[in-house]
C-alpha cells in the first residue's frame, strides 16, 4: 500500500483533503486509487467534500472508474446507494454511470458475482426512475429469463424490481416474468411482488368487480408468499390490511378488530427489520405500510361509532370516517389514475348506508360544514353529502325557516337537532341553549384546531403517555395544553424563514462562512419566551430543582414540568438522543413523572429539514430498580443549522 493509501486505511473518520494536502494529491495517485482497496474510502472523501473540489469531473471519473474495476460487494453497496441520490456527482457521470451498472449487470454465474449483478441493475433501475439512462435497457435485464436460472442473490433482487417497475410502468410482460419465479429459489418473494402488482391493480380499478377479482389474486399470492418463507411480516400485513378492509364493507366489527390488530402487529415487525434500512426510491413501499397503519386505526374508530348514538361521538370521529371515505386518495402504490376510486367500492357504501339510514348524522355533517373549523376535510365531507343525498333523492337545504315564517328551532341548536333529531327539542329556548353549549363544550378537544400533521404528533405522543401513572387529572389537563404548544412552537419554527427572522432567530439558520454555531441558550430563551406568552407561569435558570439547576419551568397549580434545553452535532436519531434523556428525567426526583427535553439539533441539513412528525415524541425511562417509578418524557427536536429550501 502507499502511504496515501495508508492514510485513507486507517480506522475512525474519514480524512479530509485538507488534511491530505489538497484534492491534487489524490488526482496525481488516481490510477493506484481507482484500483486500490481503499477506493470507497477515497469515494467516500470525495462524495462528501463534492462541494468545494475544483476539478469535480475527476472525481467523477475516479469513482465511476473503481466502480468498473471492483469487486468488493459491500462497498458496491454502500458507494452506489450514496452516487444514485448525489446530485453533484450525477451531473458529471449520470450517462456512464447508467450504461456501467448495466453492463455490469450481465454477468452472474458465481454466488459473488451474482450479488455484484443485483446491485448494479437495482442502481440501474434508481436512475432510471429518476430519468437518466434507458427504460428499455433496464426491462430488457428485468425480463432475461436466464434471470430464473441465476443464483439467488441476482434472481431475488430481480423478483422484487420486477414488482417496483410494474407499479411505475404497467407492463404486463412484467407480471409474466414475475410468474416464471415462481416455484424457484425465490418463490416467496415472487408471490409477494406479485400480490403487490394486484393490489396496485385494485387500486386503480374502475368498477367494484376489477377491484374484487385483484384483491382476491392479491390475497392468494400473499398467503403462498407466508407459506413459502417462516418470516414474512410484510405479507401478514397486507392481508391483513385486505382482510380489514372487507370486513369493515360486511359490517363485521369482530373480524375486523382482529384484523386490525393483526395489521399493526405485522407492520410494528416489519418497521423493526426495515430500520435503518429505507430506500428513498423505493418510498412508495413505505408510504404505503404506513398509511395501512392509519387507515387500520380509521377504519376500527369508524366502524364502532357509525352505528353508536351520535350523542356518543367524539368530534374525532367524523374525521376518521371521512379519512376512510377517502382511503382511496391515501393508500395506493403507484400514481393515481383519474376516476379510479379503489377502495371507495367496498368503504363508501357503508357509510353512505349509515347517513341515509339516520337523519342526524346528515344533519351533523351539514352543520359542520356550515361552520367548518380550522383544518378540517371540507372537500371529503362535501363529497360524502352530495352523494348521501343523491341516495336520498333530496336536495333540502339546512332546517329554516318554516311555512309560518317562524324560525325553526333546529337551524338555531344545530348539534342537538343532529344528536337527538327535530321532533324531540323542546320548546324551552333557555333550556335548549344550555343543552346545545353543553354539547359543544363536550365535542371541543384541544387537538381540534391543530393541522392534520401537528394532531398526528399530538395523537401519537397523548397515546405514549397513557401507560404514565402520573398523566391523569389535572396533571393531563396541564401536560396537554404543554404539549399543544411545544407542537406549534416546533411547526412554527420549523416554517420560519431566513428572510424574514429578526436576529433573535438566526440562531436556527446556518452560520455565515467562519461564524460559530448557537449554544442552547438561545432556543432556551427563545422557548421560554414563546411559552410564558402562551401559558401562565414560565420560569428559566431555576435552581434547587431535584438537586441541580433546571433551564426551564413551567408551573401549574400543584406541579411543575422542567423543560431540559440542549445542542447538539451529533445523532439526532430517536435513539441517539436518549443519551440526554437521562439528565432530563433526573429532574422529575421531587414531582410528577413527566418531562421535556428540547434538542437544538444543528447538523447540517443540505437535502431537507425533518418532517414535524419526525421531530417530536415521547419516551419512556425505564427505571433502574423494579422498585422504582418509571419516568417519561416528551422530546422536541428543533432544526437548527439549515439554509432555505431554494440553496438545497
């Protein structure tokens, strides 16, 4: 080895090219390095310092060349995971790169030689969902029937290409390679992506028969898929999945309940072995395991209620049953055709059954869209009238006023005319007024007027904390109207822009060249500052707080909630920052079980800012001895460190 080469060798993190002697050194030993066992490391340098080089075309070459000559399967992986997403690096070699991975894709008689193949045509695949390189070049490769033949570790990635490019391009000759799989070595995986192709089928079908006979391959495909390997929580998902929905269409609430606990057992399996492991160009598979997951919860949430009195509901549940009336629109694997309702054939005609069955649930949902809230899904609740009252065959507007010019009651007391009907108000006005502010106050939630990502946070983090003993009563009514607000400090600045801060707010915004970064007193500040605004008594730096100094608290009559502010550099992942969470729980020695830790999180962000949704939720500490309370804590990680969507 040379000593450039040594240098690149050596354990830890990766040396820079400053530290190197500047990017010529390695231009002047490119020819040792496209060759040498340490090219990913070298690739690795490059891809990160892409930026600054000067001569990023040799870079190009450089890589693509040591892509060519290789055969180390495990830096394959890794270096074209990275160059497929680079958009420095594909500017120069996204042709050469494109005609490399499928030449390189040819060969696969041996075991390694295989699994090299199945790389380089999923590379090949990436790119051209992305518009570089041929799509006939890549289907040509994906139909090969000497694909049936080669060892596992090119066939099965060849199995599971086939189904992604039959939901991005429809070609039956697709299916038809995919059926030639089965029986193979990898006839699990086959019967998987074949049910996948069926459900995107059902997805986009026309009329409740197409749907039907899809869904039906789907499940049989997915049962052999279950039968043919010992561990298959995908497909358990999915047929769980099938299986809910069309006991949600047959009103079987038992059937369905075990489905739908069958579903997120199966996706709660899956999640676990996929950690770490997700593909953007695949998200479609992801987005979708996810959605099933909501859709679960909606369609158990919609069934139990639709035939409940209407005095019974929460004001949750009309949006979960208007979320299952447009399942269709969330929950698909590929792009949407126009007039293909999907799932709508088997979910919409319950629903409409209920609300032509029952004057007061039509009579609600006018009045809610009467006067609709904040966020609330006009477009769906609109969509479900007009079609309750085509049922009915009416176009009656909203009760009036009657034919003795008298306003009637119900156009006055619209919630209690939807919850117990028009016959039964009576005629004590004072009475009613009381009735109906009751009703209202009741239907009121904290969470109703939050938008529909904010209650996604707020749902899964109320959900966590149920399990804390501690998270009842007035605890729970303080912690929540907390935990509102730390959600819309979060949307909020995670939505502020550089160009319009005032410099109290530069600090989540990246330095100008040679500035430093923010220390955590300025979000510490900046949090206090937006919750003593919005709640009634919010301290900071308050000392002989469970021994220490606490950075923030928040009091509410009997208790207070300590809020722990911290930076950091580092892993930002749910479980890279429990390393704070230790500190953080420390704090709740002298009170309630129930805490925050906010993160300043200030790695550089040159792709995107974290979704909310993945910025924010609460944690269970396990406590040392079993004689001991557990503790909890609900972690807010604002993005710091970012430039605008524009520079990225």
């Amino acid at each position: 080895m040379t000593p450039l080469e040594m240098r690149f060798a050596q354990p830890g993190d990766l040396p820079t090219l400053q530290i190197l002697g500047g990017e010529d050194v390695v231009w002047d030993h490119m020819e040792v390095l496209e060759g040498s066992p340490v090219w990913f490391r070298v690739a690795e340098t490059l891809l990160a310092e892409w930026d600054t080089l000067r001569h990023p075309e040799k870079a190009a070459k450089l890589i693509t060349e040591a892509l060519r000559r290789t055969n180390s399967a495990a830096a394959v992986d890794d270096v074209l995971d990275q160059v497929c997403d680079h958009f420095g690096y594909l500017q120069r070699a996204d042709s050469s790169l494109a005609s490399l991975a499928l030449d390189r894709s040819r060969q696969h008689d041996s075991p390694l030689v295989a699994e090299l193949a199945g790389m380089f045509l999923e590379a090949a695949m990436r790119l051209t969902l992305a518009g570089v390189g041929s799509r006939y070049g890549v289907l040509a490769r994906l139909v090969d029937r000497d694909a049936v033949s080669a060892p596992a570790a090119y066939s099965r990635r060849v199995v599971r290409l086939l189904g992604i490019a039959y939901e991005h391009w429809r070609d039956t000759d697709l299916l038809e390679a995919l059926r030639g799989f089965l029986g193979t070595a990898v006839h699990g995986d086959a019967s998987y992506e074949l049910a996948m192709c069926h459900i995107s089928d059902a997805f986009n079908a026309s009329e409740r028969p197409e749907l039907m006979r899809s869904f039906a391959c789907a499940h049989g495909h997915l049962r052999a898929a279950i039968e043919g390997d010992e561990d298959r929580p995908d497909a358990s998902a999915y047929l769980a999945a099938i299986e809910a929905v069309l006991a949600f269409e047959a009103g079987r609430t038992d059937v369905l309940s075990n489905a739908s606990k069958k579903l997120r057992r199966h996706i709660t399996e899956h999640t676990m072995w996929l950690t770490r492991a997700r593909n953007r160009w695949a998200d479609g598979r992801y987005d979708m395991e996810a959605a099933w997951y909501d859709l679960s919860i909606d369609l158990e949430e919609a069934s139990f209620f639709l035939d409940q009195p209407l005095t019974v509901w929460p004001t949750r549940t009309v949006q979960h049953i208007l979320a299952v009336y447009t399942a269709h629109r969330a929950v698909r694997i590929g792009p949407e055709r126009e007039s293909a309702p999907g799932l709508q054939f088997l979910i919409a005609p319950r629903i409409e059954g209920a609300f032509v069955r029952r004057d007061g649930l039509l009579l609600h949902l006018r009045a809610m869209l009467a006067e609709p809230s904040p966020n609330w899904n006009a477009d769906a609740a609109e969509e479900l009238r007009a079609a309750v009252e085509a049922h009915l065959h009416l176009g009656v507007p909203p009760p009036g006023v009657d034919d003795s010019g008298k306003a009637h009651v119900a156009a006055r007391f619209p919630r209690l005319a939807a919850a117990i009907g028009d016959p039964l108000l009576a005629p004590s006005e004072a009475m009613l007024g009381e009735m109906e502010r009751q009703l209202a106050d009741r239907e009121v939630e904290i969470a109703a007027d939050l938008p529909v990502a904010q209650q996604a946070i707020y749902n899964e983090i109320i959900s966590a904390l149920e399990e804390c003993p501690d998270f009842q009563g007035v605890v729970r009514q303080g912690f929540v109207r907390l935990t509102t607000q730390l959600i819309r400090f979060l949307a909020n600045r995670t939505n502020r822009g550089r160009a319009h801060h005032a410099p109290r707010f530069a600090y989540l915004f990246a330095p100008a060249p040679g500035g430093k970064l923010p220390l955590e007193s300025e979000l510490q500040e900046d949090l206090q500052d937006y919750l003593d605004g919005n709640l009634e008594d919010v301290d900071i730096e308050v000392w002989d707080r469970s021994g220490g100094r606490a950075d923030i608290v928040v009091r509410f009559p009997g208790f207070e909630i300590v809020i722990e502010c911290k930076r950091t550099k580092g892993k930002t992942t749910r479980e890279g920052l429990r390393r704070y969470l230790g500190q953080t729980v420390a704090y709740q020695a002298g009170g309630v079980t129930l805490g925050v830790l906010a993160i300043l999180d200030l790695r550089p962000k040159p792709d995107w800012i974290p979704n909310i949704r993945d910025s924010m939720w609460a944690d269970r500490i396990q406590a040392p001895e079993p004689s001991q309370r557990d503790r909890w804590a609900v972690v807010v990680r604002v993005p710091g460190n970012r430039v605008t969507p524009h520079d990225m």
